[in-house]
C-alpha cells in the first residue's frame, strides 16, 4: 500500500518575500519529513499573485483532493478572503492566515472598503475555518485577534511568524 502524498499549494515561494518566506517555514516546520509536492504558480503581476492564483490554489487542491491525496493550502490566506475558506475541499490543512494592518485614517475608498466590510468578511470566514477547523488555527500575526470569537482565539496560535525568534 502506498502513502498518501501531501500535496501543497503555495501562490508565492519566493525568498525574496514576507508571504514566501512564510510559505517556506510553515512547510519546513509541519511537511520536512512526509512525502510532499509543493505546487507553486508564482507570478510577478501583483493582481494574479493575490487574486488570480489563490482560485487556481483552489482549482489544485481539489483536483489532488479527489485524486485521494491530502492537500494544503499554504499562502495567500487573508482572513478576508472568504471565497478561499468556504470553496476548499473538506480536511485542507491551512497555512499560516494572514491580515488585519492597520492602515491611513485617510478618507479613500480603499481604506472605507476595509475598515467597514473586512469586519464581515473575518467573520464569515471564521464561520468557515470553525467548521474546517477542530485544533489549531496558525496566524501569521495577532493583528487579527480582535476580530475574532473566544471559540477561535481559544484554538489559535497567533505571531507564527515570530516563533523562531529569540532576544
């Protein structure tokens, strides 16, 4: 009987980034020693790098999923992007969820657009990761933690990014 593969899909691997460096360790840390595929789709254009390749991040992980492999869905994963945490295939192992900067008071659509409806777009996605999610939920950082429930915080690891950093 063969061992199921562990396939992994990251939208940015790149040493040369936050989000790839982050993708890097979380494989590193939970992956190093199981049969894993890593399938990365980087692109240099900013708007298929964080709107286009997480549906193909989707596309993947369910193509893997049905073909009776465990899969992961390692980066981009901001908490506001419901889409990704509602469409994954059932029991996808989730990467470090990132989000919550704070940003200019600055009156523009963008910052309105997030400072009123990124609120409900956490929830709805905590919604989801709950169902998804029995044990441990990893933040990249505790930005996000006043959006979330007691239910959540009390299963999440928060500042995974800091977890190897000693003073």
């Amino acid at each position: 009987m063969t061992k199921k593969k562990i396939v992994l899909w990251t939208c940015d691997y790149s040493e040369i980034t936050g989000e790839g460096n982050l993708a890097k360790k979380f494989i590193k840390d939970f992956f190093q020693k199981k049969n894993v595929k890593i399938i990365k789709l980087e692109s240099n254009n900013i708007l298929n790098r964080k709107y286009l390749t997480p549906i193909l991040g989707i596309y993947y992980c369910w193509k893997n999923f049905l073909t009776g492999n465990k899969v992961g869905y390692i980066n981009y994963l901001p908490l506001w992007n419901f889409i990704i945490f509602i469409l994954l295939p059932p029991n996808t192992m989730l990467g470090p969820i990132t989000g919550g900067a704070e940003y200019s008071k600055t009156i523009t659509f963008n910052n309105l657009f997030r400072k009123f409806l990124f609120p409900i777009f956490y929830k709805i996605s905590e919604f989801f990761l709950n169902l998804r999610c029995k044990k441990n939920i990893y933040f990249s950082t505790d930005l996000l933690k006043k959006y979330l429930s007691k239910k959540t915080l009390k299963k999440s690891i928060f500042n995974y990014v800091l977890k190897d950093f000693s003073f």
